[in-house]
C-alpha cells in the first residue's frame, strides 16, 4: 500500500467531491475503513449504511460504487481487487470519525460489519484468502479493540521464520498500515520498520531501528512479548557497558563503609562517650546490612517482565484438546502471574452472583496464557479443580504436543443467569458469544474447531483451599 503526501492526498479527496457531491464522498468515508476493496464488498457497504447515526438517510446512489472505484481514489491491485493509497485512507477515515453524522459509533459499526463480512473466508481451503481475510479482519479490530491487535501481531512476529524474508516483509507491511489506530503501541511499529528494512536486505537501516527498543541484551521485549532479533542484527550491535558511575559509586560506598564510620564512631566516643557508642556500631551494623541487601535483590528488566499486561481471550475443552466455551471483555488485560490471580481470589461464602460472574471474567481472561504460549499450567491449578482442571491440562499437552494455540477474536457475555448456591458448591449459567481460531503447525488454521458462535454454558463451582474455583464446565443445548 503506497504512501503519498498529505496535501496530495488532501487534493484528491477535494477533487472527488467537488466532481460527485457530498453523498459519494460519505461512500468513500465508509470505503476507506477495509483494507482492501472488491465490487462486491462496496456495494454491501453501500447497501448497510445508507443511513447515518441518527437515522438520517444519506441518499447515496448506487452508481457511487462504480464511480469510486474508478476514481483517483483507489487502485486497481488484482481481478476485481482494489487499494487506496494509505494517506488517503487515514485521510477519510479522520474525516468520518471527526462528522457528527458517524463518529465512533459508525467506526464500531463498520467494524462488526466486516467481522461478519469476511467469517466464512477466514476457514477458506485456500491459504491466500484466508490470509487475505485475516488482514481485513485486523482491521476490523484495530480501531475497536487496538491491544487485542497489536497482541496477535507480536505473537505471528514470535513465531514466524527469519529467513522467510517475503513472509517477514508482508506481516511488517501489514503492522505498518495499522500505524494510526496503534499509535499507542509504538515499541512494535518501531519493531515491524526494522524488520522490514531487514527483509529487504538494508542491515544498516535496520540495526539503527531495532536500536530504538533494544535494551542491552540479544532480544527486545514488547508488551511482555519477546519477539525475536535476526543473527545478521544481534551481530551489529555493541557489547553492553556498564556505566563508570556504578563503578565509582561502589568504590565510593566501600570507601564509606571501611573508613567514614569507623572515624564517626571514634570522634562519637570521645566527644559523647560510652552510649554514643553503642549508638554508633548499631548504625554502622545497619547500614552494612541494608547496603548489602540493596546490592544484592534489586529485581531485573527479566524478572519484571511477566507481570506485562497484555490482551485478553478464553475458553474451556471439548474433544481433542479443543475448547469451546468462553468469553470475557476484550479489552481487559491478560492475567499472567499467580500474585495477580490471588489477588482477585473469591474467599467469601456463600459466593455472590456478582463475585461468580468476577471469577468466571478472570478465568477467561487467563485462558490466552493457558491455552497458547507459555501454556501457563499455573494459573490453571489457581482458578480450577476437579474435572475442570483435568480438562484443561490434557488440552494444554494435546496443544503442546501438535505445536498448536488458540486464538479469539468477538467475546462477549451476553447474560446471566440467577445463581444457586448450596454450601460449598454453586451453579451459574451464562450465555457466551465468541469467535475462535485453532492454529496448528505453521500456523495452519484448523477449520473444524474454528467458529464464531453464541453458547449458553453451565459453571459448577467449588469451594476449594479457601478459595472459590470453577469444578466443571457444560454447553448447554
């Protein structure tokens, strides 16, 4: 996707409405949101958004589509497959979130429009159109949910292979066309500009980018994601130092400690006597001991790095390591430490509906961590037990065993049931609707545990250890 001047692009979309009227260039507001263009995806726009927010008609005529696509607004990039310059793209899009007639509201719609749009070619036979649907599906989120995107992009980053240059360069180019909605997330754009410089073969542009979020060690960490360096960069980038001011300042401190004190508490003595002292070697014991303790239990970069919030997805098994039930608002952070999940633990009986809808949110929030990489078995043994725990370690060994994760997209719950408590045992019912993806090996989509469908699911909880845990989990017909 190329990348003209602003005020080029400025004129363009002047020309187009000056030449086709208002109602064409409300079309083009609603065009520019996809990715990419064909006939028969804007004439469906055309078709669901002949109104604005507030029901006004925009009078759009069908022609319009025609008259687009044939505009200097968009290029003609295949059969029937149609790009706009990515300048004019932004362009529009700030254009119809600034109109009061759309506004955000319309950006949200436009996006569960195209999430819809492209579902049934996300489980294509065909790896370019699935690849193709996965693009527009990216964009469909990343102005609603922008973390959940920037999250899916570092792990294909992660896993993709190093010497695939076109693979590398079509995933960095695609990130690159996301830069406006991921402005927050600039660590990866800066990420993805390197690696393209890299796939196509100019290292020194590269190592100069990668430069920018690289931290004195041979990976660079985004997000709590650590996403890898190629050996032709680590190569061109110079040994970590350690600064002279920590070496001066050790020498400073031992200097402190082996002649400062000793001198104070002789001057003390002399001038105060025996109780000044005593005083004297107790503050000279406290500060060894405490200057011992700074130097030698400050956490690193790497121990932090685990409690990096990232986004959420979920679910819950079904047959073959397959999971099918879950939920849970998307743009919450993942759960991915056990200090964290003990800090959201249920303790109180009997359990709240209130508190068992809280413990249902976190256990599938936790379910990315559980059910891709690392495979966190930990935050299973927190949040389940019995049947439920079982469940859920037999799908983490099938998952790990066929080099395989899951992947959401929409989750959402729906309703809730009233819950009934019986002692240390309590049952909730919740109506759940999630999209879900089975990636296998070279991220192979695995069309029969793929699915985008609304569930009603039953959670039997138990009291357990002190804690409310989730014992089982049914779909209910």
């Amino acid at each position: 996707m190329s990348k003209i001047r602003p005020e080029v692009a400025k004129r363009r979309i002047e020309s187009f409405e000056k030449r086709f009227g208002k109602a064409h260039l409300y079309l083009a507001y609603h065009a520019a949101f996809p990715l990419s263009l064909t006939p028969d995806l804007l004439y469906r726009l055309w078709a669901n958004f002949q109104r604005d927010i507030h029901g006004e008609v925009l009078g759009i005529p069908w022609v319009a589509v025609a008259d687009l696509l044939l505009s200097s607004l968009c290029d003609e990039v295949g059969h029937e497959l149609y790009e706009m310059d990515l300048t004019v793209r932004n362009g529009l899009l700030s254009r119809l979130q600034e109109d009061e007639k759309f506004g955000q509201q319309r950006i949200h719609e436009l996006s569960d429009f195209l999430l819809e749009y492209v579902q049934q070619q996300l489980l294509s036979d065909d790896p370019d159109i699935r690849d193709f649907a996965q693009a527009q599906r990216w964009t469909a989120l990343a102005y609603t949910q922008p973390s959940k995107v920037a999250r899916e992009l570092e792990l294909i980053f992660q896993n993709l292979d190093q010497k695939d240059k076109a693979e590398l360069l079509r995933i960095a180019s695609l990130t690159e066309t996301f830069a406006q909605p991921l402005a927050e997330f600039q660590p990866l754009l800066i990420y993805a500009r390197g690696i393209a410089n890299f796939a196509r073969g100019n290292l020194d542009a590269a190592t100069s980018k990668l430069g920018e979020v690289f931290e004195e060690r041979k990976q660079i960490s985004v997000a709590g994601v650590s996403l890898p360096v190629p050996e032709e960069i680590k190569a061109n980038f110079p040994p970590p130092q350690v600064p002279p001011s920590k070496k001066q300042k050790s020498s400073l401190l031992s200097l402190f400690t082996q002649w400062l004190i000793p001198l104070n508490v002789v001057s003390l003595t002399l001038i105060l006597g025996v109780p000044t002292l005593v005083l004297g070697v107790f503050h000279s014991f406290e500060t060894a001991f405490f200057s011992s303790d700074k130097n030698t239990s400050s956490p690193t970069p790497q121990s932090l790095a685990s409690a990096s919030p990232t986004p959420a997805p979920t679910a819950s098994v079904k047959k073959d390591g397959n999971l099918v039930e879950n939920s849970s608002n998307s743009n919450s952070n993942l759960v991915e430490n056990s200090s964290y999940i003990n800090s959201l633990s249920i303790t109180e009986i009997p359990i709240t509906q209130e508190d068992a809808v809280k413990l249902i949110k976190t256990w599938l929030r936790a379910k990315q961590q559980i059910l891709a990489p690392p495979y966190n078995s930990q935050l299973a043994t927190e949040l389940t037990t019995g049947q439920q725990y079982g469940k859920v370690n037999d799908s983490i060994d099938w998952l790990r065993k066929n080099n395989a994760y899951y992947q959401y997209g929409l989750q959402r719950i729906d309703n809730v049931n009233e819950l009934a408590v019986e002692g240390e045992q309590a049952t909730i019912q919740v109506q759940l609707t999630e999209e879900i993806t089975l990636f296998e090996k070279n991220r192979n989509i695995n069309s029969n545990a793929t699915d985008f469908k609304t569930r009603t699911v039953r959670y039997t909880l138990q009291f357990v250890d002190g804690r409310w845990k989730i014992a089982s989990s049914q779909v209910v017909e």
